[in-house]
C-alpha cells in the first residue's frame, strides 16, 4: 500500500499568519515552492499560500507586501491529509476540492507536500489525465 507520506515532498515549512507577504515571497524563492501552509499560533493549518495569490490578491491589488499578511489571505477551509493515508484517499481529496497541493501531516505536525509533479511520478499515465481532468475542469 503506497501512502500519502511515500509520495509525498518531505521537508514542507510554515509560514505563521502573521508573517508579510515579502517575507513569504522570500521563503518561497529560497525553498524553491510555489506554496506554502499558513500556520497560526498553534502550529495548526489555516492556509495555503501561492506565489500567485501574492501577485493576484495582493500585488495586483494595489496593497504593499511588506504590510500584508499570511493570514490576510487565508480563506476557507484548509485541506490536509494524514501521512498514512493511501494514494487513492489523497487523489480523492485533491480532485474533489479542485486543489493542486495538498499538506500532509503526521501527529499534528507537517511533513511534506503533495503537488501535481509528485503524482506524477507515482500514477500511470491514466490516473494523471482522470486527476488533470477532474481538478482543471470549469
């Protein structure tokens, strides 16, 4: 049984909601990611981040970055799975919520990341396209 933790891009690192946007620009470039969990004072999820949503929701807005926060941007309800979980539980999530990142944690702690790419190197050619198909569509 391949698990989410099998998978997944170990290493994954907070942001706390209180952090500015410049300052999450600046991890993402020296980590190398696109996204980045939003934590709150607990250590407990609140949020994901993207590079797009700094340009888009705050950049493009007119709001400086250097003022903005993490939390600022964390809307909704933030999707996880556990780092036991089976493939196929992790494919359901991503796909019945649209998203293209999923956290994975472990005893209430991060662990790791799950992007498209690191489906990518454990589906077959045929669950990729049914996964592109389902998050991408409308």
């Amino acid at each position: 049984m391949t698990t989410a933790k099998d998978i997944m891009h170990a290493g994954a690192q907070w942001i706390p909601a209180s952090e500015t946007l410049d300052r999450a620009a600046q991890l993402m470039r020296e980590l190398n990611v696109g996204a980045l969990p939003i934590s709150d004072s607990d250590e407990r999820l609140c949020g994901i981040l993207t590079d797009r949503d700094i340009v888009v929701e705050c950049v493009a807005m007119g709001h400086d970055p250097a003022r903005t926060t993490c939390g600022d941007l964390a809307h909704g309800t933030p999707r996880w799975i556990d780092a036991d979980a089976e493939v196929s539980e992790v494919l359901e999530e991503m796909q019945s919520h649209q998203i293209r990142r999923l956290p994975v944690i472990e005893n209430k702690r991060l662990v790791g990341m799950i992007s498209e790419a690191d489906l990518a190197q454990h589906l077959s050619e045929h669950e990729i396209a049914a996964f592109v198909e389902r998050v991408y569509a409308g």
